[in-house]
C-alpha cells in the first residue's frame, strides 16, 4: 500500500480485499487451486521501514504437510531469523515435500519424535484439526514455544482447559496463526479500537463461507460433516482480534443442510449442520453475530465489520474520531512473502517469531485463541438445544 494513500480509500479498498482472500484450503472438486492461498503481492512498501530484533536465529520444528501444506505456507524458512532445524509428517512423502519445501534436511517420522530434540526452541504446528491441542501440549511439555494452525482447540470444552493450564505452567510462548487477525481490515480496526476511535463496541459481525458440497479430503477424514461452529475463528476474529475481549454468553441456531455428509447419520459427530449462526453477548457488554456456513454457494470468504458508540467500519470508518492512528500492517523482513488467506501467513509467522525473540506475547495468544475457539465450542451445544442461552469459559492470564 502507498503511505500516501488515504485512510478512507485504504480502509475502503481493505473492506473488499479480505473478503477476495478468505476462505481455508478446502477446494471444490472441479478446481485445483486452493481458496485464501492465492499470494498477496508483494511490494517494496511491504518491508519498508523493517529492522531486525536480534541477530539470533530461533530454531524452529514444523510438523504437518497435509492438503493445504500448511508447514511451509507460512515462511518459517524464509525469515532472517529462524533455522528450520527439523521436519515431520507421518505420511514419508509428505514429509520429504515438506523438508524440500523447508529447505531442511533433517527429518522425524512423528511429532512425538521431533519434540525430543534438544536443538528445536519452538515447534510449528499444521497437524489435522483435532490433533492440534494434544500437539501443542506435547511439545509445550518438552520445552517448546507453540505455534499452530486454527482452531486451538476442537470441540471440547476439557481440551480447552488442558492446554490453557499447559501454557500457563511452561511459562512459554503460545500462538494460533488465525488468519483475519493479520488481514488488512481487521488489523486496521484493531488499531483504531486501541485508539478509542470506536469506544465501546455495541456490535460486531463476522462471517466465515465456505461452500463444500462433497466431502473433502482430509487426515482421517477429520472435515467431513465438521460441525461449522468448532470451525470458527475465522469470523470470531472480527471481535476478539480487534478488542482483545471475550464472548460471555450466547444463543446458536442451526440450520440442517441438505448435503449428504453433513446430514448426521453420514458423519462421525452426528451433526445435522451445514451453517449455524450464533448471537454472542460480549465482555464489554455488547452483542455479535458470528456465522459459519459450509452447505451456502455464492459469495465466500472471511469478513467483518464493527460498530462502537463513537464510530464504525462498514468498509470506511466513519466516525467521531478526527484522526486515526497508522492502520498498515508492521514491515515484513525483505526476505518474507505475506501468502495466503489476505496476506496474513507471514504476518502471523514474523508476530511469533519476534514475540519469542524479545520475550512478548504474540498477537494471538492463549486466552484470545480460546476466547475465539471455545466461543464456538459451546454455540454449537446451544444450535444442538434450539438456541438455549448458554455461558462461555472464560480464559484470562
């Protein structure tokens, strides 16, 4: 983006990029391109104004090559700062593409196996969804900084409390790469919250589409007829990644789809949703609606938008605020590419990465990654009871 474009025509041209970029790495049957991991384009603009943390590298482990090859989709090899020390996937060839891709020559069979190794200070991990908690924990135990692939969690409630209790007692680094956090939009709201150009959030909204009309492959089979809600990060991200905050109470309703493998008695959690749209009542007092459709063709993507008591992003913010803090994203090194879903892979990748070297919190972390996962955890119990109002855990450091 050129520095001297306005805010108003930044914010307006953002309000449609995200939503051109979003999507996760689910593909029709009759394309073979992956949806959200066309590659943002890269400018000099990207990494001006960029300066190095530290002159070490953080060696880092990266498990998991699947169909959307998420390992190396977000630049760990690339950045001036990290040694890919090591690679893993427990199908060889995946793992011998990853290491390829990684430009990395030592290889581990299995997560269980990498996590011993005394070199590796921070693991990546881009396992199947369910696995996600269970890995980080492991390796959390053995004295590694986390990264992972959405959701934190999936679908349990006690998963939530594991890994959150696990974090807390290593003391380390923790992160969920969600996307919409690091897209334009949702990144230039963030900065204008923190600047009080919004005050009070009275409503959010987000949406995650994603049309899937036969079952998609996967590790075990782990998509199909996946309830929308334990899928939810993507459109929860348009509150919590832009306030911090949590969601404190909600009402859910399902619709039952009319596609086979996500009728219940065609998938192994019973769920007889194709889209569930939840009502969250937030921290701050306010109410979102957050919607996850997998059975609704047309339009699809990752999107949001917000309304505060001073002022709103429906595309443009608008507002009572005469003047509006910098909303670009921070400089990427020269060497990384901001990829996929927006433009956000790097982004979350580089957060991380300086996070661990100067000893912060990442943008994303424990508490904000289970305030956006759990949400969903507990909406569809609310859709499965025709919309009881039901109260969220709550997660906070």
């Amino acid at each position: 983006m050129n520095r001297s474009t306005s805010r108003r025509s930044f914010l307006q041209t953002l309000g449609f990029g995200a939503a051109a970029f979003g999507s996760a790495c689910w593909t029709h049957a009759e394309e073979k391109p992956i949806p959200g991991f066309e590659q943002a384009p890269k400018t000099a603009e990207t990494s001006k104004g960029w300066k190095p943390v530290s002159d070490r590298k953080l060696r880092v482990g990266i498990v998991g090559y699947g169909v959307c090859r998420f390992g190396a989709a977000f630049g760990f090899q690339d950045h001036p700062n990290v040694e890919v020390v090591a690679v893993s996937d427990l199908i060889p060839e995946r793992c011998q593409a990853l290491a390829k891709a990684c430009r990395c020559q030592k290889t581990y069979p299995s997560l269980e196996e990498l996590v011993k190794d005394d070199k590796i200070e921070a693991v990546f991990i881009a396992t199947d969804a369910p696995s996600h908690a269970a890995h980080a924990i492991l390796a959390l135990k053995h004295g590694k900084h986390v990264a992972s692939a959405v959701p934190a969690v999936f679908g349990s409630l006690e998963e939530a409390d594991r890994l959150f209790e696990a974090v807390k007692k290593s003391g380390l680094k923790y992160a969920m790469f969600e996307t919409s956090c690091f897209h334009e939009d949702c990144y230039a709201m963030r900065q204008i919250y923190k600047a009080g150009g919004f005050g009070r959030l009275v409503y959010a909204e987000g949406e995650y589409y994603h049309y899937s009309s036969t079952p998609i492959d996967s590790f075990r089979g782990w998509r199909v007829g996946l309830p929308p809600m334990w899928y939810p990060t993507h459109s929860n991200a348009y509150y919590v990644g832009v306030t911090d905050g949590s969601f404190t109470k909600v009402s859910c309703l399902g619709l039952p789809s009319k596609i086979e493998h996500l009728k219940p008695e065609n998938n192994r959690y019973k769920n007889p949703f194709g889209t569930e749209i939840a009502l969250f009542q937030t921290s701050e007092g306010g109410m979102a609606r957050m919607a996850v459709s997998w059975d609704t063709p047309g339009h699809e993507g990752e999107m949001g938008r917000v309304r505060g008591e001073l002022g709103s992003v429906y595309g443009t913010y608008q507002g009572l605020a005469k003047q509006l803090p910098p909303l670009a994203r921070p400089p990427l090194p020269p060497s990384v590419a901001p990829g996929g879903h927006g433009g956000s892979h790097g982004y979350l990748m580089d957060d991380f990465v300086t996070a661990v070297l100067t000893n912060r919190k990442p943008l994303v972390g424990v508490a904000e990654a289970l305030a956006m996962t759990v949400a969903g955890v507990v909406a569809h119990q609310s859709a499965l009871k025709d919309g009881e109002l039901l109260t969220i855990p709550q997660y906070h450091l």
